[in-house]
C-alpha cells in the first residue's frame, strides 16, 4: 500500500491492483528483482500497465487467441 498516493500508478488509487485488472507475472532472476528494487527505491520505476476492454464471451470463444491479443495490447503490437 502506498497511502500518500505519490507515486504516479498510485495515485488513483492506494494499492496496485484493482478490482477488474488483469496480471501478468513474469519470472524474474536476483539480479533483476535488485535492479528493480533500486528503480522503486529511485522513484524511477514505473510497471507497464495498458488499459483494456475485457469481454468474458470473446474470451471463452477462443482462450489461446484472447490471451494473445491481450499480451499484444500489453506490449503495443
């Protein structure tokens, strides 16, 4: 929780997720979860976050694809 609201993907609202959001959790090694750690401690660390429309028919019609196109929309393609 970052009840100050200062940092800017927190300032709507105090902690991360909200209801509706979509995760994708990636694993990362030691090295990049310090690197990470020094971003955030920077106030340099800003998580990718993309605004989408998520409809549960055309998820259930083909899971595979909806998934891709969600990831697509994730990383701009």
């Amino acid at each position: 929780m970052q009840p100050k609201q200062e940092i800017s993907y927190l300032r709507d609202f105090m902690v991360f997720f909200r209801p509706g959001d979509i995760v994708k959790w990636k694993p990362i090694d030691r090295t990049a979860y310090d690197a990470i750690g020094a971003e955030v401690e920077a106030g340099r660390f800003a998580p990718l976050i993309r605004e989408v429309a998520f409809d549960l028919d055309e998820f259930n019609a083909d899971v595979d694809g909806y998934n891709a196109r969600l990831n697509g929309a994730l990383h701009g393609n």
